[in-house]
C-alpha cells in the first residue's frame, strides 16, 4: 500500500515549500520516503504507476533512485 505524504522544508533564506513523498507498506515492512517531488500531481502519478504496476515496497527504492536521477537531468 503505497500513500501520499506531505512534509514542509525551509531553504536558506527561510522560504517554506510543501514536499511530496511516499510511505509505503506491505503489513511486513513499512518505509517512508520524503521530500521526493515538488509537484503533488507528479506524486500522486507515481503513486499510482506504482500502485498499478505492483511494485514491491523492496523495489521502491531503486525506482525512487530512478525518479531522483530524472529529476536532477531536467
């Protein structure tokens, strides 16, 4: 089960954002995963790639990773 979480982080110059990650749990294993996404639509679409796609809670990290790298190149 993957959810939506939302987290607030301050810059330097103490402008406040909202942030987007993911919690995840599979009963066995829970992980958490914050401040991934800027844009909530852009969460809330991996969410649900995810969540389509099955994706075991062990995998989401490397697809974070994936995610992340992504996101840097742009």
């Amino acid at each position: 089960m993957y959810m939506l979480r939302t987290d607030k982080i301050t810059d330097e110059e103490d402008n406040e954002y909202e942030v987007y990650g993911v919690d995840a749990s599979d009963g066995d294993v829970s992980l958490s995963f914050p401040d991934i996404f800027f844009n909530i639509e852009d969460a809330k679409a991996f969410i649900a790639l995810i969540s389509d796609e099955d994706v075991g809670v062990s995998q989401i990290k490397y697809l974070i990773d994936d995610v992340i790298c992504k996101l840097c190149s742009i």
